[in-house]
C-alpha cells in the first residue's frame, strides 16, 4: 500500500466557474502544474477526487466531464508536464438534491463528503488512506477526508476563503490551511 494525495478540482487545480459548459474555460489556477509535479518527481500518488453533478442536474452528458478532464490533463502536462495518476468522479446527485436526469439521479456513497470515491481508489490502486492527504476547497472535502481517515488541507483559492469566513457551506477542522496548492504540497512533501 502506498500513500496518496487526493487532489478536488475546480478551486483547487482550476480556477472555480461555476458549471463549466465549455471546455475552454477550464483554466488552471497558477502554479498548479508545478505542485503536482512536485508529487510526480517523488513518485507520490495523485488522484482527483471531484463531486461533478452537471450530468445528474442535466447540464450536460458525462462525455463533457470527461472533456474537461482531458483539458485539464493537457494543461497540466503542457504548463509542467505534471500528471494525475488517477481520475475519480461522481456525476450522481441525489433528487433531494436537485438531480432531474433520471440516469444519474440516485443517493451514492461516491458523493462527498461521503467516501465512496476514496474507498474506491484505495481498493482499485492499493493506497493507505490513513496516510494520505486531500486537499480541497469546500468543508465537504475536508469532511470526506475525515470520514475516511485521512489529513483534510483546506486550501484558500476557490471557495476555500468562504468557507474560512463562514460565508459558505459549514465550519470545518482542517489539519493545515494553504494559501493554494504550492502551500499545500509544500506541507504535504516533508510528511510523506
Ligand atoms: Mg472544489
């Protein structure tokens, strides 16, 4: 079993906008592409983790997330040739919640901050979530990291500082709060 960082997406690697319906808005928050391979070059295990419920919501088919994660991991290669080892994401949503799509409106554990997607990772890639970190921008991703055991970083960038001020979701207790994900991966490398 090896360790992992758990990276969230849109306010953590790109900058947050909303449902991005178009693939070219997707642009990554500065200096994102070098923190993840900083984890690259020391062999460290990165994997998204991202709640994405446009296709439970209708907004768009699951091809389009998909889409965006191929723009994503362009940006990254060509901005530092960085690279995520593994892509995890939920496009459930339950009706309670505002799912309409009736092929992705359903409970699932896959939604955080419940586990599903950190369960499923460290069973399909062999990782030790007591020793791994996720970093996010929400309480429900610091939240999903201590449900399942492991260190929650609440980074500044995205919804990060509403969520510091209380403007936005609920209080949480992150281990370490970063200004962005340098910060983060910068805390995370000593301890790994
Ligand atoms: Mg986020």
């Amino acid at each position: 079993m090896q360790p992992a960082v758990f990276l969230d997406r849109d306010g953590v690697l790109n900058i947050e906008a909303g449902y991005i319906h178009k693939v070219e808005d997707l642009h990554l928050i500065p200096g994102v592409a070098q923190a993840v391979r900083k984890l690259n070059d020391q062999q460290i295990f990165c994997c998204l983790v991202s709640n994405q419920s446009g296709p439970a919501r209708g907004y768009y088919p699951v091809s389009h997330v998909e889409a965006l994660h191929e723009r994503l991991c362009q940006l990254l290669d060509q901005a530092a040739g960085a690279k995520l080892d593994a892509l995890y994401y939920c496009p459930y949503l339950s009706e309670a919640e505002g799912g309409t799509n009736p092929e992705f409106t359903r409970y699932t554990t896959w939604r955080k901050p419940n586990t599903g997607m950190l369960v499923a990772a460290a069973w399909e890639q062999d990782l030790d979530l007591r020793n791994s970190f996720m970093v996010g921008d929400k309480a429900t991703d610091v939240d999903m990291a201590h449900n399942a055991g492991c260190t929650g970083i609440l980074v500044q960038t995205g919804y990060g500082e509403s969520v510091l001020n209380g403007e936005y979701q609920h209080h949480t207790k992150p281990d370490f709060v970063a200004e962005n994900l340098a910060v983060a991966v910068e805390w995370i490398l000593p301890k790994l």
